[in-house]
C-alpha cells in the first residue's frame, strides 16, 4: 500500500517536473485520496460517539442494577476516549482537506482546480432577494 502511494507521488512528481500537462487523472485521484481519508474521519468519529453513548449505558445499567443507591458506579475512561476519538476524527478531517489543496497545487501549480464555467451570481443573488422579500 505504502509501495503504491510512493510511486503514485513519484509519478506526479516526474510530470511536473518534466513540464507535463496535468491529466485528469491526477486530479481524479486526489479528490479520491481525500474522500477516502474523510470516510475514515466519519468511521472514527462515529465510533467516537458509540464509545460515549455505551459510556453512559453501562453507567445507567449500573444505577438500576446497584444494589446501594447511594453509590455511584466507577467513573470509567469509555467517554474521555469517546471523545478523544472524536477529536482524532475531526483533526484528521482537517488534515486531509489541508493534503488534498496541497497537492491540488502540486498538481495545477498556477491556479489549481478551476471550473470554466463562470460563476452563476445574479441568479443566486436574484433568488436571495425573491426570498427575502417574498
């Protein structure tokens, strides 16, 4: 895996060194590298919440189950790392946006990823106003 992503940026490498166009490919691939680090993101800080929610499960089990009412039950560490969990997810999130425009300059060094056709801003202002004055 590790193999594949050297050569990967090598490639990428070699054909902005050697004055090449960029091919859609090369963005293509980008765009999937970064979705895939945000569907690990998502996965982890949705685990994140499990933990935390199984946290405050087991301790309410614990309140109906114990014997001395008085008592609470331990304070475990399930929701601290819930939310650590959470926290690694929303950082990794943030760090793959960061990689993906990083190497979306690599790719396209003079103005990135632009879309040739132009903005569509009279519309979106013309149906702003006819909502707010509606």
């Amino acid at each position: 895996m590790i193999e594949l992503l050297v050569l990967n940026v090598i490639r990428i490498e070699n054909r902005v060194m050697e004055k090449k166009p960029p091919s859609a490919t090369d963005h293509l691939a980008n765009e999937r590298t970064f979705l895939a680090w945000i569907r690990t993101s998502n996965a982890i800080m949705a685990f994140g919440f499990v933990v935390v929610k199984f946290a405050l499960f087991v301790k309410q089990i614990g309140l109906v189950i114990a014997e001395n009412t008085n008592t609470l039950p331990n304070r475990g560490y399930s929701a601290i790392l819930g939310i650590v969990l959470v926290g690694i997810g929303i950082l990794m999130a943030l760090l793959s946006y960061y990689r993906y425009k990083r190497w979306l300059f690599v790719i396209f060094p003079r103005k990135g990823w632009q879309n040739n056709s132009k903005p569509r801003r009279p519309a979106l202002r013309g149906a702003t106003r006819a909502m707010m004055f509606r």
